[in-house]
C-alpha cells in the first residue's frame, strides 16, 4: 500500500480516533472548566492573591447547579491559605454552576505552585489543576485596600481600651479626690480621674 492507499487509511483511522475521543468527552462525566486563576500572579508584599472561579459542568455540557467544589493548595513552599488558615475550601457552585475560592491569602514564598480542584454533583467526581505564582515584585497586583489587617488591629484594640476605660472611670463618681481606677497601657493610664 502506498501513496494514495496509505494517505486514505491513515486518514481513516485518524478520522475513526477523532470520533471515539469526541464520543468518549459527550459520554464522559463531570467536567471542570476553570475561568480565573490559572496562571494567576499573587502579590505577597500585599497579601493579595487571585481567587480561582471555576464552572462545573455534566456530561451534557451544561452547568451543574449545586456541586460541592473544593480547593487545595500545598502544605508547604510557595502555597496560600484560605481566610489566613486553612488549605482547603470548600464550597457549593451556585445554580450556574459556579465556585469561587474567596479569602486567599499567599504565603510569603516566592514561586510557582498548583491549586487542585475537586467537584463532586449526583454521584460523579471530576478534578482539576490550575497554576499560580506567588511574587515579591512590582509587576504582581498592589493590595485591595487603603488599611491593612494591622492597621485594623490597631483600630479595634484602641476602642476596646477606650470601651474598658469609659466602663471604669465612667461609674458617675463626681469626686476628683476618690479613688484612681484605670488601665495602664505601655505606661499610660487611661480612666484615672485628673
């Protein structure tokens, strides 16, 4: 067999694997498709990272409301964490069939790492890897927002003294001379009576 003979066969038998791999994707099972995060660059310096929305599909194509959808990063290297703490998040898609991994965080290590997804819909289970790169650099996103977590800290840990202090030194005692009452912070009494 030769020229056209073996042109024909190998088209054929190219044809006939084309077909039993397109059949073999209708017939297959839960499908993830991911529509952010892949190839996301997380800025460490501001501690933002680039959450991952993924979109769970049946066999049909069409979205799989509902599905149990859950992220993983590493335990260790470059890695982030999701709401500071944990390594896994797991959500249900809504009826479009769609997770989002919100509250990421990075780690403070440079360099590429992968996320897993898993999803889970009428008994089926389907998985998914997507790639991310933590960086210290000036070319990854700046941070969300004016205030940072510490900045919020400080905030609150201020009203809670002045709370604590106007309970304390607020007893309605119009007596300059009575007793002092108060808290000391880093040498500063706050509540004490002038």
């Amino acid at each position: 067999m030769h020229g056209s003979g073996f042109r024909a066969l190998s088209w054929l038998l190219a044809a006939t694997l084309f077909s039993a791999t397109c059949l073999q994707a209708q017939e297959g099972g839960l499908q993830i498709v991911v529509l952010n995060g892949d190839g996301g660059i997380n800025n460490i310096e501001g501690r933002v990272g680039v959450e991952p929305i993924v979109e769970v599909r049946g066999a049909d194509g069409k979205p799989a409301p509902k599905a149990v959808v859950t992220f993983r990063s590493p335990p260790s290297g470059p890695s982030v964490t999701f709401f500071g703490a944990a390594r896994t998040s797991t959500i249900t898609a809504d009826d479009a069939g769609r997770a989002q991994a919100t509250g990421m965080l990075p780690n403070t290590e440079s360099g590429a790492f992968y996320i897993d997804v898993e999803a889970t819909h009428d008994g089926q289970t389907a998985t998914a890897r997507l790639t991310q790169t933590n960086m210290s650099a000036p070319g990854a996103p700046k941070t969300k927002s004016g205030l940072g977590w510490r900045w919020w800290a400080v905030i609150g840990a201020g009203a809670a003294i002045g709370i604590t202090a106007a309970v304390l030194g607020g007893g309605g005692d119009s007596d300059p001379t009575g007793p002092t009452t108060g808290i000391t912070f880093n040498g500063v009494t706050v509540g004490a009576p002038r």
